[in-house]
C-alpha cells in the first residue's frame, strides 16, 4: 500500500488558464497532496491509471432547483446523476416567504443523508423579514449568495411561494446584499410587457415553442438587465445574472458593463440555449424561463462563451417529470433536468465541434463559479490543498444519451437520442470515487456542505 489514498496517474492535467499537461496526481484525507510529472509519485491504496485521460477539476454547478419535482424524496437521484456529468459540487436554490433558518435546516438534514456531492445553498429574498436575518444566516450558515426573480411581480410567482416585487424593494434588496458583501443572483424578465404580449399571442391561437418565445421575447430580458445594472452600481451589489438566453441579453451585460466599470456584472448561461432554439420539435418538453431562442441567439450565446462575457454555465436543472410538461405551451410546467449533460455538452458541442480550449471550460464550470460563490479556497482547481475533486475525462467516449442513463428523478431529458463525445470515466468526490465508467460506485451521504466566507 502506498502512502497516499488515491494516485491517478498518466494523466493530462486540465486546469484553468493552462496549458494541459502530463502529471501525476494523489490524494489523501480528500485533499490533493502532490501534483509532479509522471512516474515520481508512490502507487497509493487506490491508483487509477489515466493513461489517455485528461484529469480537470470536478464541475460546480451553480444554479441547480433540487426538490422542484419530487420534493425531498428526488434528491438522492438528482445528487447521483450529477456524478454521471463529472459534477461533484452543486448549489440549490431555496425558496421559502417565511424564515430561511429551518428550512436551511431540513434541506441540510437531507442532502446531509443521501447527497452523492458536495452541497450549498442560494436563498431567494423576497420579504423585509429576510433582509433583516442576513448577517445571522451568513454566520450561522456560511452562505453569501441570494437570488431574485425580477420577473415575479403580482401573483405571477404564486405557484413557487413567491411574494410579488417592484423597484423599490429590489433597490432594498440589493442595497441589504451589497453591504453583506454578497452576490445577488438576478433571473431578467421584465414581466409586464410579458403579461400584454402573451395575452395577445395566446389569443391568436398559437401553441407552441415560438409563441412561447413571442410572448416572453428578447427585449424583456435585456431590458431588465439594463435597469439591474443601474441599481447595482448605485448601491455597490455584485450581480450575476442567471440563464442568458439571447444576443439582446449579452449585448446589454457588454453595454452595462461598459456604462458602469466599478459595478461586478456577473453573467452565466445554461446547456440548452447552446443546443436547442424555438424551432426544436420538443414542444412543451422544451417550455423554459426564458424561452429557447431563434438560431442567432444561439450563435450569440456561443460567442459569449469563446470571447469571455459569460462567466458561468449552470443547469437551471428542474427535476420535474414528464406528466407535468403535459398540456399546452401556455400551462405545461417550465423547466426541465440538465444536472448530468453540462459537462458533455460542453465537450462535445464545445470543444469538439466548435474548439473551446479545455482549460476554458474548467475555468467556466470549475474555477469560476469556486470564485463567485466563495469556495476557491478549496474548489475550483488542482492545487496541492485543494479538495480532490476531480472529473476524469474520455474525450472520445460516445454515449446516446436517455433517461436511465442519466439517472436523474425525471424521467426524460432534453437531450435523450443524442450522441455525446467526451464523458467522465470516473468522478471523485474529496478523494473518493463516487461514478466509474457511467457507473454510480459512490454511497448516499458522501456529500458534505459548502459553507463559504
């Protein structure tokens, strides 16, 4: 037995902003102990041989709403299937009008007994109640990011529990985040010009994916990203702005980016707006806030991530199953699972296809959303000390992707009959491996909160 718990060895090291490059690799008490060239590293309990492979840091997914389909009983399934995409950190979205404290502690409680990765929260603010409870929440819990849904006006986020908004409390709310030093995570929608669009286009009897993008257009979504940024450099909030869908949206984070330099634009954008537009034949399937877009935007959104104004890409996975996206384009349920597919997708849709340099993805899907969210002390990256997180990646492996493959609660995808190249033949949880070959190995429960500064 060797000295370490864990070798991977002939790899090729990913790491953000390098070059890959051949390394050995070894973990011990889930931290990673030593990076040198091949050869020069004891073989230890466990050795995996990366020979072909490349080793990049474990994916973190930002922007996950676990719980949305099954409630609690979802979560081993959903934390199981990010190991299938390399993912070995996530951060779920919590949703409550009343106080966070226990509902931070049930969540905590059940992700503690059953999550396959590692775990933090976001909390959406919504009430003067929050607010008042941040800097007890940030020390009680670690927790330093927020979301808030500008679209949620009027009854429209009723069905989530959540309380209508305007201006003057989203100035409130992120004044109160900025002098936590908090992120405020930022869903653009300017929905009042929603609710008169999509009366008229409901009424001329259109059901499908590009009414639906008619009715919540491009317009609603930069707009409000121009009025975000203007509240977020008059009370010095850092912003980040979630699920960027179109080249309007993009222009606007460039545009106010230049407008107000000491302001932090943040930006992410999810999977399907790189692969799907509002021609796809998914129907109601493909319903998602905001809408797929035309094939321009999607080209747009491509562009972003090859010239650095996205920072991030995140899921938005929703774990609903497949009875809910049932009915008409205007009542089936929005949202869809995409916990499993980022990574592969960035694989093979980005750096086969269109090139992406590997160590630009690991920055995107690792080393970046560590930073944001407060955990680069210990994610993000392959440096001795860090957490041996880890995705060891087949560039050449195919696999058709379906639902049980996946493994995630619902019981479809967007992406099922697709043939992906590039997928994790293992993924490593602090040094432990937890999916082999496609194969979850891991055991519920390995997973440990994030608490962040």
């Amino acid at each position: 037995m060797g000295s370490y718990e864990l070798l991977v060895k002939n790899g090729t090291l990913v790491r953000p902003g390098a070059e890959p490059e051949p390394a050995d690799l070894a973990a011990d008490r889930g931290r990673i102990v030593a990076v040198e060239r091949p050869g020069r590293l004891a073989d230890g309990a466990r050795t995996i041989d990366a020979s072909g492979l490349h080793v990049m840091p474990g994916a973190i997914d930002p922007h996950v709403h676990l719980g949305m389909g099954g409630g609690f009983d979802s979560f081993e399934a959903d934390t199981a299937s990010a190991t299938i995409g390399g993912v070995t950190s996530l951060f779920t979205i919590l949703i409550d009008s009343g106080p966070y404290e226990p509902v931070i502690a049930a969540h905590h409680r059940v992700l503690d007994r059953v999550s396959h990765v590692d775990f933090g929260f976001h909390l959406t603010l919504m009430t003067d109640d929050h607010m008042s409870k941040l800097e007890a929440l940030a020390d009680r819990w670690g927790i330093n990011s927020y979301k808030y849904y500008m679209s949620f006006r009027g009854d429209e986020g009723a069905y989530l529990g959540i309380e209508g908004t305007d201006d003057g409390a989203f100035h409130h709310i992120a004044s109160g985040v900025a002098d936590v030093g908090g992120v405020l995570q930022i869903h653009p929608e300017n929905i009042e010009v929603v609710w008169r669009l999509r009366d008229e286009v409901r009424a001329s009897g259109r059901d499908d994916l590009r009414a639906w993008d008619d009715s919540r257009p491009a317009f609603v979504e930069a707009e409000s990203i121009w009025r975000a940024s203007f509240f977020a450099d008059l009370v010095g909030a850092r912003v980040y702005f979630v699920h960027l869908s179109s080249a309007a949206a993009l222009a606007a984070v460039r545009g106010a980016r230049r407008a107000f330099p000491g302001a932090v634009l943040l930006a992410e954008t999810c999977p399907h707006y790189l692969t799907h537009t509002h021609d796809s034949e998914l129907g109601t399937v493909g319903k998602v806030n905001p809408p797929l877009r035309s094939g321009e935007d999607r080209d747009a959104v491509w562009g972003a991530l090859l010239d650095s104004t996205v920072d991030t890409v995140g899921s938005d996975h929703v774990g609903r199953r497949l009875e809910a996206k049932q009915g008409s384009i205007w009542t089936a349920s929005a949202g869809f699972p995409g916990l499993p597919t980022v990574l592969p997708i960035l694989l093979s849709e980005g750096h086969h296809r269109r090139g992406i340099a590997l160590s630009e993805i690991a920055r995107m899907v690792s080393q970046r959303p560590a930073e944001i969210f407060g955990c680069a002390d210990r994610k993000g990256d392959l440096r001795v000390g860090m957490d041996a997180d880890l995705a060891i990646l087949d560039l050449g492996w195919t696999r058709e992707v379906d639902a049980s493959l996946l493994g995630t609660w619902a019981d479809y995808g967007i992406y099922d009959g697709w043939a992906l190249t590039g997928w994790p033949r293992y993924t490593v949880v602090r040094g432990t491996v937890v999916q082999e070959n496609g194969a979850l190995v891991g055991r519920p429960g390995w997973g440990e909160y994030i608490r962040r500064a």
